[in-house]
C-alpha cells in the first residue's frame, strides 16, 4: 500500500476571527457537563458530525444550542466551565489570537449577572495571555431584536474594556445592518470594532450594504459575494477582511459544497480572507481541523493557510510589537509531514 503524507498543523501558530462562545465547547466535556448536572448520557458522537449531514434549515441548527448548550449554561457554574473549556480549546491548538461573540441577551435571560460574567471572562483572558494566547470578546447583538435593542446594548457594554467591539448576527434576512447606524456609531464613537454577518444568508447586496452604507470592514461568511463582480472589487478596494468559515456553510447549505465553497475565488481576488470554524460543537470541526480539510479536500498550500492567518494578524485588535511577534511565529513555522498508512 502506497505511503501517503500528511501534513501536522497542530503546532501551526493560528488566528480565529470567527467563533461563537456558545457554539464553542468541546464535545466531550459537553458530554461530562450533562452527566454531572442534570443526569443525562449524550451519544459519545452526536448524529450531525456525519460527514454526509446536513441542516434541514438555520432553525434545526439553531434548536441544538437550546437543547444542548443553554441548559449548561443555566447550571450555577455554567459560564465559568464553558469558558475554560473554550479557551482551553484556543490554547490547545496554539491559536495565538481569537476574537469570539458571545449573546449577552442570554446572560440576563438566564438570570445571570452580567458584571460577573464579565469578570469571568476577564479572568479567563488572563490566563489565556499567560499561556500565549490573545483573546478579544465581541457582543453579539441579534439582528431581529431590533435597533432601539442594539442601540440598549451598545450603551450598556461600550465602556466595558472586556467588550472590544460589537456584532452584528443572527437572521440576515429583512434586517440588513443600515437599519443600527446609530447603534454602530456608537460604538464607533466609544473606540470599539463593528462587525457583521452578510452575505451568508441572503445575496451580495446586504455585503454592500454593510460596506458602503455602514462602513463596515469586518464581514462574517460573505459567501455570496463571488455572485456580483462589483462586490468583489469593493471589498477589496475597501480592504475589508472576510471572516469565511467553510464546514459551517457547507453544513448548512449556504454553499452548494465543500468544493464550491468561495475562499479561493475571493482570495485570487485580492480580498483579505481568512479560516475560521464558526461553531465547532454542531459542525464538528475546530480550526485545526479546518485548515487541515481545506489541505486535503481543496489541495490548499501550506503558503495558502500561512497567508490567510497573516491576514488574520494583521487585523487583529493587538499592539504592534504583538503583532509582529505573532507574525514572526507564523514565518517560522515549518510543518512536519507524518507519514500514515493510507
């Protein structure tokens, strides 16, 4: 049998623009989380990690967190055990750098402090710089909550230094992110970032929107953006960072497949793409993972991934002198080929 050679990222310095704290725990202790609180035993391998599975729709996708995470986080020490685990996740795979969303709705629905949650993650980023790795906590602000809503929000958290900027997620459908200017110029005002998710769910015209309208430079999945030319050169010509996230589209349908998934168009494009994981609970992949499906199912380059993480450093929220020892790291890494049976 012919020797094939793969190739070891685990050691690969990496950056995650992408991720959502509640989408983030690992199976496992997910699993060990259930049983200790509430009595349940959950399949050692849940169903939709086939890699045959896809959603039916967003909504089944979005039941999953109900039935799995919230109850959880609901638990008296919930928060605090899916933050460790999540940031321990980070520093297992030698990301450097994350920014992660996280609801603060479901903070305050579940009758949780949301100052206190605050300290966790402070506590938590503490660590997690300790052990070399930088971690920025977005809110993640629900798009069909409304603007009063985000505006609400916005105030509440924009002088919280544990808050480096605001989100904007959820059902993209109706609710393209011109209708929160002012909640956005707020954040602005306050010297936070503003993301968005566009161009996931619907087509190219709510990525120009978030861009021209809502001088937005961060988007989430822009998937749809490789439909209409004049998009494509705007976020380039805007220098607008893409935050792409391959498994979660495939699995959910936004791409017709994993091999026609955009990243390599918009990234011979010139546009600042980057590989991010999105939900690792229900798609099943980290960012380990991902890069290393990108290498074996779309033939992607070592020189490929080290491009897109330096894309990811160079719009990272850190200081200079960090971001050039980031990069350094990234430039010296040279992989090792493990040699399997296959």
């Amino acid at each position: 049998m012919q020797e094939k050679p793969t190739i070891d990222l685990s050691q690969m310095p990496k950056a995650e623009l992408h991720l959502h704290l509640e989408g983030m725990p690992r199976w496992e202790t997910l699993r060990q989380a259930h049983r200790r609180h509430y009595g349940t035993e959950l399949p050692a391998v849940p169903y939709w990690y086939a890699a045959d599975f896809r959603f039916a729709n967003f909504g089944e996708f979005a039941s999953l967190f109900r039935e799995y995470v919230h109850p959880w986080l609901q638990a008296p020490s919930g928060y605090a055990e899916v933050i460790r685990d999540c940031f321990d996740s980070l520093i297992e795979q030698n990301i450097r750098y994350a920014e992660i969303n996280f609801t603060p709705l479901l903070v305050e629905k579940f009758g949780f402090s949301l100052p206190n949650i605050l300290d966790l993650l402070a506590a938590e980023i503490d660590r997690a710089k300790d052990r070399n790795c930088t971690i920025r906590m977005f809110a993640g602000l629900l798009r069909d909550r409304g603007s009063e809503e985000a505006i609400a929000w916005v105030k509440k958290l924009r002088s919280s230094p544990i808050i480096s900027g605001f989100d904007f997620q959820g059902n993209e459908v109706g609710w393209p992110v011109d209708r929160f200017l002012t909640a956005i110029d707020l954040a602005k005002e306050a010297g936070k970032r503003v993301k968005a998710h566009a161009g996931e769910m619907t087509g190219p015209e709510n990525i120009k929107i978030a861009v021209e309208r809502a001088r937005i430079d961060r988007i989430g999945h822009g998937t749809s953006a490789i439909q209409d030319p004049e998009v494509v050169e705007l976020l380039r010509d805007r220098h607008v960072t893409v935050e792409m996230c391959p498994t979660s589209n495939e699995r959910l349908k936004y791409v017709k497949s994993y091999r026609e998934h955009p990243i390599f168009d918009l990234d011979a494009a010139g546009i600042a793409v980057t590989v991010n994981s999105d939900d690792p609970t229900f798609f099943g992949l980290n960012l380990t993972d991902e890069l290393s499906r990108l290498m074996a199912q779309r033939q992607a380059k070592i020189s490929d991934l080290k491009r897109w993480t330096r894309n990811a450093f160079c719009h990272a929220i850190l200081d200079e002198k960090t971001r050039r020892r980031y990069l350094s790291e990234l430039e010296a890494w040279q992989p090792t080929a493990d040699v399997l049976d296959g």
